[in-house]
C-alpha cells in the first residue's frame, strides 16, 4: 500500500468525514504519557499526531530523548516533518513489519488508525515486533474503530483504491496484544462507539 497519492488531501478528508473526532482521539492520554523518553510513533501520518505528543511532552520534567518516527509513505513523511521538525526526532521511511527496531529500547508506542492496515497474520507479527523492542512497563497509546460497519466497509473500499490496502475488515487487536504481554488499562469510545482511545501496559517488570 501507498498512501503517497493522497496525503496532501488525507487531513480535509479525514475533516469532510469525521470532523476533528479523529484528532481528538488521537490526543487522549497524552497527559498519561508525557513522561516517556523514548518514543516509536508507527504509520503517523502527516505529523498532527506528532505535534500534539511533543506539545504534552514539553511540559513534563523530563521531556522525551528521542522520537523514532516510521512510516511507509514519504509524502507522509514529508509533511510530518514540515510540521513537527527535526528536533530529537528520527524519521524513517519504511515498513513496520520490516524495520529493525532496537529490542526493549522504547517506553511508549504510538500507533493511529494504523493497526486497522493488517490482517490477523500482520498484525501477530507487527505486535511481536513491537513487544521486542518494547521496554519493561512500557505503554501503547492506541487510537482505532473499534466496530464494523458500513462506514468502516467504505473507508476500506476507498483507501483500497486509492492507497492499495489489502485488508478488507476490522481486525480485533485486543487478544493480540494481550496475547503479547499488554495491559488495557484506559480506553474512551465516542461516535457510540465508533472509535476508540486506548491506553496499554507492558505486564513485564
């Protein structure tokens, strides 16, 4: 998949569709989360998650030492950095599933409406990934849908035409992750249940 073709566009067409619902999904917790040091953002965006996560970061006492930004798109990537910048952030273009990641090097992961791109099989193996190079009591911050629909069916068709996604149906991430070590320990759900914040743990000391 590529979603270099509509990255320009992805913000008003996330804004014709949902508002700023997404936008508010993806900022729960980041009061909870301010104080992580090192941070691996996964499939991003265009780097308004980014801001948001440095912004709650800059008033904590111990502000963050590094952000490791991947995403498979460079016109994703390209906008991110334009909004965000360069300080004490990495960005990489490349895939998640196939990226070297450090092992228990990060105490927080951030992913978007990015685990919605796998199959059930993608999914295992990018959450074992993530689990590896995730440190002891490290947290997940997690915006998703969290049911299925005809809304989501859309949202599926379209960015299979227009992105390649080959997925083609919600996949549930929460036994995979639990599965994997990771504790549910906050969630929100707005548009009745639509979407989703979560905030994960790693159960191990």
């Amino acid at each position: 998949m590529n979603w270099d073709s509509i990255a320009r566009w992805y913000r008003w067409l996330e804004y014709l569709g949902f508002g700023r619902a997404l936008e508010h999904r993806r900022e729960a917790f980041l009061s909870d989360v301010a104080d992580a040091r090192r941070v691996l953002a996964l499939g991003d965006g265009d780097g308004r998650a980014l801001v948001a996560l440095r912004k709650a970061m800059s008033a904590s006492a111990t502000p963050a030492t590094q952000i490791d930004y991947v995403d498979i798109s460079a016109q994703m990537l390209k906008l991110a950095r334009a909004r965000a910048g360069t300080d004490l952030i990495a960005y990489y273009c490349d895939d998640a599933l196939t990226r070297p990641l450090l092992e228990a090097e990060y105490d927080l992961i951030v992913t978007h409406f990015f685990l919605d791109c796998f199959n059930e099989n993608c999914l295992e193996l990018l959450t074992a990934r993530v689990a590896r190079a995730a440190a002891p009591r490290a947290r997940w911050i997690i915006s998703e849908f969290r049911r299925s629909g005809w809304l989501v069916s859309c949202l599926y068709l379209f960015f299979r035409l227009s992105a390649g996604l080959r997925t083609r149906r919600l996949v549930d991430h929460h036994p995979v992750l639990t599965n994997h070590g990771f504790r549910l320990t906050r969630s929100e759900t707005t548009w009745g249940g639509l979407l989703a914040s979560e905030l994960w743990v790693r159960d191990i000391a």
